[in-house]
C-alpha cells in the first residue's frame, strides 16, 4: 500500500511540475512576443503614434480621470458643506442681531436692507444658475447642485 501512495504521489507531483514548467514557458514566450512587438512598433511608427504607447496612455488617463471624479466628488461634498454651514451661521447671527435690535429698542433690520445677506444670496443664486446652465437644466434645487456642478465638469472635458 505504501509503496502505491507513494507513485502515486510520485505522478501527482510529476504533473504538477509539468503544468508549473508549461505556465513558465508560456510565461517566458508571451515576453519574447511582448518584447519583439514592442521593437517592431519602435522601428514602424513614430513616438507618438506606436500603438502599445498609446495604449499604456489610454489606460493612465482612465486612472487619472476616475481619480479626478473621486477628487470632484470630494470637493462638492465640501463645498456644500461649507455653503450650508455659512447659511447657518448667517442665519443664526441674523437671528441674534434682529433680538439684539429689538431689545435694544432698535428697528429691526429687514432682509432685503441687509447687504451682507444680499450679497451672500446673490452669489448662491449666480452660482446655481451657472451650474444649472452648464448642465443644460433651468431651475436647480440647492440639494442637486453638487450632480449639476459635477455633471458640468465632467461633461465639459
């Protein structure tokens, strides 16, 4: 019985040597042919046109364009974080000033006398309406403005 087990362990490591030396030489020709295509291509055409160049480009630019996605997510997540943190601490010192002014007997300043507000719609507003119209869409909601904005960067390149 032993003796048995032992070719027959014998034949198994035999076949998997043959399979590792048949990958290896599969391997080692696969590089030959990389390496005289890689020559041909170097005497047929020019720098900027060789095929195996231009591939390797395509794929760094399709690494570079997903990472600049990633990049352009990030940043619209920021600034919309830091458009609604200034509507809040905008809103919350109109709130304290208006409760300022009315104890103090002072008339209450009115929205639209406000210039610091004003302005700071105004500029939300242009902003909106510039990413609504590089996105080829009219009226905007502030929550979609980061698809708009990253649609319009995307598309524009």
């Amino acid at each position: 019985m032993g003796h048995q087990h032992h070719l027959h362990l014998h034949r198994h490591h035999e076949s998997v040597e043959n399979l590792a030396n048949l990958f290896t030489q599969a391997n080692h020709d696969l590089t030959v042919v990389h390496h005289r295509l890689e020559k041909e291509f170097q005497q047929i055409y020019p720098e900027n046109a060789n095929p195996m160049k231009l591939v390797s480009r395509i794929k760094k630019i399709q690494e570079d364009l997903s990472t600049l996605k990633e990049h352009c997510r990030e940043l619209l997540a920021a600034k919309q974080d830091l458009i609604d943190k200034a509507k809040t601490v905008l809103v919350g010192n109109r709130s304290s000033l208006q409760r300022m002014q009315a104890s103090s007997g002072i008339p209450i300043t009115r929205d639209s006398d406000d210039p610091a507000l004003s302005n700071f719609n105004q500029i939300i507003d242009e902003w909106t309406a510039q990413i609504s119209s590089k996105a080829g869409e009219q009226d905007a909601d502030s929550e979609d403005i980061n698809q708009l904005l990253f649609s319009a960067i995307v598309q524009g390149n």
